[in-house]
C-alpha cells in the first residue's frame, strides 16, 4: 500500500513538474498545489524511496569498522552564527546528522552536546519539542546505543510534528535539505577508507539517489532564493550520479559527486 501511494504521489509530483513548463498560469497553481503538500506527506513519501534513513547511513559506516573522525561534524561554536531562518533550519538539519553520527558511534558526551544543540535550535525556530521528556528519554538510554536512536528518531518525529501543525514547508524543506547534505558529506569523507567496500558504495549510491526526491520538491521553488542554489547543485549533482552510476569502478566519477557535495556543506555551515 505504502509504494502504491509512494508511486502516486510522484506520479503527481511529474505531472506538476510538467505543467511548470507549460505555461505561467500554470506555473502558479502548480506551486500552490506543491505548498498544499503537508510536510508530514512530504516525509512519509521521502521515507518509502529505498535508501537509508540518516541513521541507518551512519551506522553502516560504523559497522565497516571505519574510525570515528572527530573533524567531520560541524562545530557546535559555528551555531552562534547561525541568524537567519533559513541559516537554522539548514544547520538544524546538519547538526540532526551530526547528532546520528555521534549515536552510531555511541560518544556519549558528543551525542549530549549536539542534542542540546538541537533543541536550542529547535526553540529559535518555534519548533516546541518537549525538551524536558526527550532529555529524560536521553538520559535513561545513555549506555544504550539502541536507545539512543529512539531518542534521535523522536527529536525528528517530534520536529516534523510541529513543521506540519504551523504550516512551515519551507522550513521543513531546507531541514531536510541540510540533514540529507551533512549525511553526504560523512559519506564522501570516509570513501577513501572503503572505496573498494561494495556495501558502502551502494549505501552511498541510494543517499545520493535520493537527491533526486528532494529535488522533484524544490521543483517549484527554484526561483527562490532560499532554494535556487540548491536546485541548480542537485540538478548538477543528479548528473554526476548517474555517469558514476554506469562506471562505480572510476574514482574520478565518485570525486564528481563528492565535490558538489562539499560545495554544498560548504554553503550552508
């Protein structure tokens, strides 16, 4: 039922791409009809495109054996110059990322700072988690690494709740546009430790493939300032994929999709 209504729903989502191109009229219902998504619709439908949840991606890596890199993450210091709504709700998703990375690995001090991070970041955006409940829930699961993924799952849970009860798309966007390219960027900074790890380069196959959704989402925003950088890198992106995709075995083509994603992180923290 679920890829039924997976399949419709971008099904709808080409045919309001198509009507973008045909003419300016219907170039504005078009958008209207994209905003009258809910952003509890938009994740439910990204959720059912095969590939790992950030979480899923960063305990892959863990059980590769890879080492844990200390100078991945984005630095928590950075979160003071975060201002703007849209500099928030990128970086919210960064350090969401960030935040599954450490819960993989299972740093326990690493994992209390980002949260707390998060939910700071969360209030500025008038995200109401109940910081209270979700810290109880941390500290009863602190040397439980299964535990502490619920914890992740509900602060997204939870996040995503609240984006839809206020009617912030947008908001909801550019989070999952930054927790999509900071899980990227992890990916692409271990390649050179696994690149010969078949797992690991199809796990990093599906997370970049998945671009390819969030992009068919920002289809009608790409005039915006807020999104029409980030069109143009996933269009080019999507590009790259596709020629590292008909040769896996070419470094030069994994290096072609690595550096629109560091142009990408790069942008944003």
């Amino acid at each position: 039922m679920k890829s039924i209504k997976s399949l419709a729903f971008l099904i709808m989502g080409f045919a309001i791409i198509a009507a973008c191109s045909n003419s300016g009229n219907k170039t504005n219902k078009a958008a209207a009809e994209i905003d009258d998504i809910s952003v509890a619709q938009i994740i439910e439908d990204l959720e059912n495109v095969p590939t790992p949840t950030t979480v899923d991606l960063m305990e892959m890596i863990n059980k590769l054996g890879l080492p844990y890199m200390y100078d991945v993450t984005n630095s928590l210091a950075n979160q003071e110059n975060y201002l703007s709504t849209k500099q928030k709700a990128l970086n919210l998703g960064v350090y969401a990322a960030d935040l599954s990375y450490d819960v993989a690995y299972h740093k326990k001090a690493e994992t209390e700072e980002y949260l707390r991070c998060i939910l700071t970041m969360a209030s500025d955006l008038n995200i109401s988690i109940d910081a209270d409940k979700i810290s109880s829930k941390f500290e009863n699961s602190i040397d439980n690494v299964d535990g502490l993924i619920d914890v992740v799952k509900d602060v997204f849970k939870e996040s995503q709740y609240i984006l839809n009860q206020t009617s912030q798309t947008e908001t909801a966007l550019l989070f999952l546009i930054g927790s999509w390219v900071e899980s990227a960027y992890i990916c692409t900074s271990v390649s050179e430790l696994e690149a010969s790890n078949d797992d690991f380069l199809k796990g990093s196959l599906n997370h970049f493939e998945y671009a390819s959704t969030i992009l068919k989402y920002i289809e009608s925003r790409k005039s915006n300032p807020d999104f029409i950088d980030f069109y143009n890198d996933l269009t080019e992106l999507m590009k790259q994929v596709e020629e590292y995709k008909a040769d896996m075995s070419n470094s030069e083509k994994f290096d072609g999709v690595a550096s629109i994603v560091k142009k990408m992180r790069n942008s944003i923290v």
